[in-house]
C-alpha cells in the first residue's frame, strides 16, 4: 500500500477560548512598533461589545472595563480613511504567542450605500504594522476570520462614516495562536540526506490552516493548485512571500497583504485516501482578491507556474520540488513549514502515477511536479515512498482535473468585469486637462456595483485619494488633472462586483499602472531620427544567446509565449527569435542608438514591451546609459503577462533631476535565457524619445490643418451630440457654456 505523505497537522493551529489566552487587563499598555507605550487613558471613543467566551457560559457577554489607548500612542496606526471616523478601539493580546488570528462575528456592520460609506472592522499587529480592514462583504469571504498577525498583540478598530451616529456592535469570538510544534521524522519520504535549501519562488503558497502546498498557475488571476487530501477547513487561506519560521518551528506569517481567503464555491476535487487512489489527488480551487490591496495574487505576485499539455516517458531528466515541507533535527526548526526547494531525477511513470527522488516531507503535499529544465508542471505532488518505490505524484493530464480546469467555478468563472477605452488610452494629454471616457462593464457574469468605478492618479506627488468617475447613461469618463507640460501621469481604474470584488485595470494597479505623458501630440518632437523597425544603429554585442537573439519580425504567435500581432499595428516588431527559434540560454542585449539629450528641456522615453517565460530564472529588463554604454542602470523589469505594455518615463525624473542632461543617452533590452529548454519570448516596440511640447492649438480639430471656422463647427457638433471630446469644464458630465468658453480659451491661444 502506498504511504502518504503526512501534512503538518491541523491541530496545530487551534481555537483556544478567551478565558484562557485573551487578557483583558485594566490599563492595559499597547506597545508601538519601537518601544513600549506608557499607561494609557481613555479618549471620548464609543465602546465595542466584545464576546468573552468564558468556560461553561454560553452566549455574548461584554468585557470589563478596559482603558483604550489614547490616539497620541497610536500615532504610528494607519490614518483614518478620508470620510470615516474611529468609533471603537480596543487592544487584544494573548502574551507570548508568535502571532494571532481572530475569529469575528460583524453582521451588524452595514455596508455602504449612496454617500454613506457603511463601517469596517481594522486589525494592526503593533509588532510590524502589518494591517487589515474589512467590511461586511469582505469579513464574508475571510469566513468570518482574520489574516494572521505577527506578534501577540493586535489593535482592532470599528470604522464608521464620519456622519454615523454610532458604532455598530461586533464581536470577537475567539483567538486563535499556534500550539508548540511537535516534531517528527518524515523518512520514507527523504530520499536521502535532508538538503532541501530555503527558497522564495513568488508562485507557490503555503495552504493554512491545512499547512500544504499550493501554486498559481497558467496565469490564472485567482486560482491555485494543490493535492486532493489537503483538506480545506472554515477559514483557509494561502500565504505567499513567507518568512522563516521561529527558533521552535512555528511557521510564521507573512503580512496581511500577502494573505487570500479560499473561495469554498470554487473548490472541486478528488482525493487519495490511503493510497487507494493514488494518481487521482487534486484541488483546483479560487481564492478572493486581498482585502487591502484590492489584487488577485497573480497580479501580486508577477507570474506562475505554466502547466505541460503532455507529460515526457521517464528518461532520468532533473525534477524540481518546491514548497512548504515540515522539517526535524538536525536540520534547523527555522526551516520547518518555510519554502524549500530539491531537485532530483524523473524515475517512473505509472498510468497516473510519476515517481521521482527529491526530497519531500509533509507539508510539501499539494507541491508542483516541475520539469527543471523547461520549467514546466509535469503533475502535482501527493504521496511519499523514497524507502521503496520513490516520492509519488500525480500528473497533470488526468482527465479529471483537466475536466475540471475547463469546467471553472465560484470566483474561477471569472466572473468579472472589463474595462474597455472607446478612443484608447492616449499617450499624452494637454497640459490643461482632459476626459478620457470607457466601458465598464460585467464579464463572465459579474455586476458592476453602483457608484464603485473609480480612477487613481499619480501627478508626481503619489497615488492620492480615488476620484469618482462620471456615470452618464452607464458610460464612464475620468477627468484628468491640468499638470505641468512633460509629467507622466501614472493613473489605474477600479471598480466592484455586487458581491463586493474589486478589480483594477491593469491589473496590478499602483504597482504597474497606465502611463500618458502631458503634451500636444501634434507638438512632440522625435530625439531618436532612426526608424524602429529595423536594427540600423542598434547594438547587438554581448554574449549572444545559442539561438533565438533579437531580430526584426513579424510576430505569429508560439504556444501562447510569443506575440500574435505587433503593439502599433505597422507590422514589425523587435522580438527574440523573429525567425520562431527559441531564446537559446545566456542573455539576448539589444542595445538603442545613443541619444544627445543635452538640448532637450522634458524628454520622455516610451515603449511597449512583451515577456512571457516558462521558467522563473528567465527574465527581461531595460537599463539606461548616460555615459555611451560604458556602464548601465536598470529602471524597470517586465512581468510574466504575455501581454504587450506600454510604459512612459519622464527622463529627467529617471535620472535624479540633474541640472544637465547627458549628451549620451541609451537604452538597453536585457532578455534572459537561464535555461536553454525554457520558452521564452520577448519583444519590444514603438520605441521612442519625444521631447515633449504643450505648444501648438489644441483648437484645431478637424481634418486639416490650422485653425479656422471649421475647426469651431466640429467642436459645436460635437457638443450638440454630448460627446466627451466636448466637454472641457467643469462640472464634467454636464454640458454648458463652461464648455464652450473653455474651447475659446484654447481657441485664443492659437
């Protein structure tokens, strides 16, 4: 028979009453990050009714007087989000523990509606600052739970509108901390020695409570892979971007942001019971997006596994495992449940069943199956047996788990919402403004939740408070800022589903938003007198890839890796392999012509790029020169989306603001290749370097040009026919003579 692999245990993780484990002392002291804080006194705050669940005592009982921190102690706390106020506040401890977790009841939170912006519960964990806030509809998707929180303090506020009377009643039902490790020799599953070393690949999770592995994969936004015995408990969760665990073992959180809740409706799978169905041992479930970040973990996280469409005969090629494993003397307890990683050698394939000898210990249950060469998931990791027939799994074209991968559900079905832009996202703007209209519309299902479509804007001073979009007969448009001639703006969109999800376009927001430069379109000037769409003045030198360097092309599309099309429709692009070889190991550089900047006043770089990899090794940068490519900078790296973006930098803001500006300016593209039987794909186009002007009339409209009479019948029939090219004031949505005398401002500047 078979032996499984054994998981960490659930009861490692355990509710333990408050009688027990929460002090609610008189005065009790909140420590703040650095130091601990004086006693403190209580400010004019409303109370929160808390659940005591005391031994043999049923019901909710309120909790004894408890001096609140004052707000000067707390000062280090998040600020209040603009429009709500702090109704309650109250501090939790259970001392000693190494972090907490909280079970919540808030039914009585209401949720937003028209201008009142409902109530929230906040968590802040003192010992790193790490912070969540949910609402109604999020503290239902957490099933009624927190995210864990280093340390054994948290600070746990109700938010209200600041128009709200009161503060709702919510209480919390228990604490739950870890129970000391108890460790164990997992041998049958060592293929030897232990020495798996400590990793932190982005695309692999460790499943709590349950304490397996688990993996983004196909770029997939939400959903994850894992073993079919993993069972999936009231509040599970996947954490990525972990740390070390403590000095005795006990597996430690990562922050909050990190943190996403199981969607139970998405999950579907088959499980191994004690071996008796071994090569059928699968989950593919969805998670929510974070509470806080608003971002599903692969828009967090950058990239993922890719799954193979056949799985190779046994030939002795390297096998990877990586994941959260426990471990036991004399390896250190620092590394028990922390991602490690092993490589060992493809030893047979049974119908369903592969074997192979990394090492694995429990915890690594759910854990990918990777071909170390190329990259890809050959099937999912689920039993042990290094002491007979080797580490088992199962792979990833079982029938019944592709059925299910064609066959999504709950979050999975991508029920979602799209964002689509009637005239595009403009690569500049007017200095004074302007109205960029789009669709947002429900995808796969989804409902867009009334009055949540929103646009961030970052005009040089960060990402401020989200501004409203106008909502004319269902379609949308954002008011830009006037900002100074040669800014990039760095703006994204959000809105909610009525089951209260929120998606951003792009997809990772802040961290990788839309970029439009402000000036004339018609005024710009191009620095780079060289035609992009051959190699002519551009540097190929350096260690040159086996095969697959970059080369002009016509993008075809490869196995969903490489472009279908090029990003500014003339046909060509700069793409690695432009012939269909693959980027052949070492690095492919492609370096531009050097640019004299000296003269410019605000230039700004532009261009699109694409990367797609099978192997995370693999990687695309750009750098910049100043000194004739003597020595490089790098400034950004493309995510593993294959998709194309554009992205906008102003020069002078990338270089630091120097007084003057070089007179050697270049840019090169680093594609790196770290495996040569990887897939790999990248591209770049519409590169340029434009100095960016605000002259010129933006009155003139029509067809010809100049302005003239002409010019002022278009704009009139576009404003006749309510079209948002045509409204310039405000208020936006609304069309008056504030419209008309702005347009005869710009008119009068021509």
């Amino acid at each position: 028979m078979a032996y499984r692999s054994p998981r960490f245990a659930p009861a490692a993780l355990t509710i333990g009453a408050l009688a027990s484990i929460l002090t609610a002392a008189p005065a009790l002291a909140v420590p703040s990050p650095a130091d601990p804080a004086p006693a403190p006194t209580s400010p004019d705050l409303d109370r929160v009714a808390w659940l005591e669940a005391l031994a043999g005592t049923t019901g909710r009982v309120a909790t004894p007087e408890v001096a609140l921190p004052t707000l000067e102690e707390l000062a280090w706390l998040a600020p209040t989000p603009l429009g709500m106020r702090v109704a309650g506040r109250e501090a939790l401890r259970v001392d000693g523990a190494p972090w907490i977790r909280l079970a919540l009841t808030g039914d009585a939170l209401p949720e937003p509606t028209g201008l009142d912006l409902g109530a929230a519960i906040r968590i802040t964990s003192p010992a790193d600052g790490g912070s969540q806030m949910l609402d109604r509809a999020r503290l239902a998707q957490w099933s009624g739970t927190s995210a864990y929180f280093t340390g054994d303090t948290v600070i746990v506020e109700i938010l209200v509108d600041a128009d709200a009377p009161a503060a709702p009643a919510v209480f919390a039902d228990a604490v739950i901390v870890p129970e000391p490790v108890d460790f164990n020799t997992f041998d049958r599953s060592l293929c030897g020695g232990d020495d798996r070393v400590v990793s932190s690949d982005p695309r692999d999770a460790r499943f709590m409570p349950e304490g397996c592995t688990a993996f983004l994969f196909n770029r997939r936004s939400n959903d994850l892979l894992t073993a079919g015995h993993c069972d999936f408990l009231p509040g599970s969760l996947v954490q990525f971007n972990t740390p070390l665990s403590t000095s005795g073992g006990t597996p430690m959180p990562p922050a909050p942001e990190d943190q996403y809740p199981v969607d139970f409706d998405s999950i579907q799978s088959a499980r191994n019971v004690g071996g008796v169905f071994l090569g059928n041992d699968w989950a593919v479930f969805g998670v929510f997006d974070n509470a806080d970040t608003g971002l599903s973990p692969l828009a967090a996280q950058g990239a993922s596994r890719m799954l193979a469409e056949t799985v190779p005969s046994p030939d002795g090629r390297s096998i990877r495992i990586t994941g959260y494993g426990t471990t036991s003397f004399p390896i250190s307890a620092t590394l028990n449940q922390a991602q490690k990683t092993h490589t060992g050698s493809y030893l047979s394939r049974d119908g369903t069943v592969l074997r192979y000898n990394p090492d694995t210990t429990g915890g690594n249950s759910g854990s990918a199956v990777i071909d170390d060469t190329t990259g890809l998931i050959l099937g999912i990791h689920t039993n042990a047996g290094c002491v007979t027939v080797g580490n088992q799994g199962m792979t990833i074209v079982n029938a019944n788990l592709q059925n299910a991968l064609r066959n999504p559900a709950g979050i999975s079905r991508g029920e979602t919402l799209s964002f689509t832009y009637p005239e595009g996202i403009p690569a500049s703007v007017p200095a004074s403004g302007a109205t960029l209209p789009l669709d947002i519309r429900g995808s796969g299902g989804g409902i867009v939740l009334g009055g949540s479509p929103m646009v961030h804007i970052d005009a040089g001073q960060g990402f401020m408070a989200a501004i409203p979009l106008n909502n004319r007969a269902g379609e949308f448009s954002a008011d830009l800022p006037a900002a100074d001639c040669g800014n990039v703006l760095r703006l994204y969109f959000s809105a909610q589903t009525v089951d209260g999800r929120t998606i951003t376009d792009p997809p990772a927001g802040a961290s990788d938003p839309y970029t439009i430069a402000v000036a004339n379109a018609d005024a710009e000037t191009s620095l780079l007198d060289q035609p992009f769409e051959s190699l002519a003045g551009w540097d190929l030198s350096g260690a040159p890839p086996a095969s697959g360097g970059w080369g002009v092309g016509s993008p075809a599309g490869d196995a969903g890796q490489a472009p279908e099309a090029d990003f500014d429709a003339t046909g060509a692009a700069l793409l690695t392999g432009p012939a269909g070889e693959q980027l052949g190991g070492a690095a492919a550089l492609l370096a531009s012509p050097s640019v004299d900047l000296s003269g410019a006043d605000q230039p700004v770089l532009r261009f699109a790029t694409w990367w797609a990899t099978t192997q995370l090794d693999d990687g695309f940068a750009a750098q910049y020169s100043i000194n004739d490519g003597a020595s490089w900078t790098t400034f950004t790296s493309a995510q593993d989306t294959a998709a194309w973006r554009f992205r906008q930098w102003n020069v002078r803001e990338l270089l630091g603001d120097p007084a003057d500006l070089p007179e050697s300016f270049r840019v090169r593209f680093v594609a790196r290749d770290v495996n040569a039987n990887s897939v790999a794909e990248a591209a770049v186009d519409a590169f340029d370097i434009v100095e960016a002007s605000c002259s010129g009339c933006p009155a003139d409209i029509d067809a010809t040009p100049g302005f003239d009479i002409f010019d002022v019948l278009v704009y009139l029939d576009l404003f006749d026919a309510a079209d948002p090219a045509a409204d310039l004031a405000a208020p936006f949505g609304t069309f008056d003579v504030f419209d008309v005398i702005a347009y005869l401002a710009q008119a009068d500047a021509c």
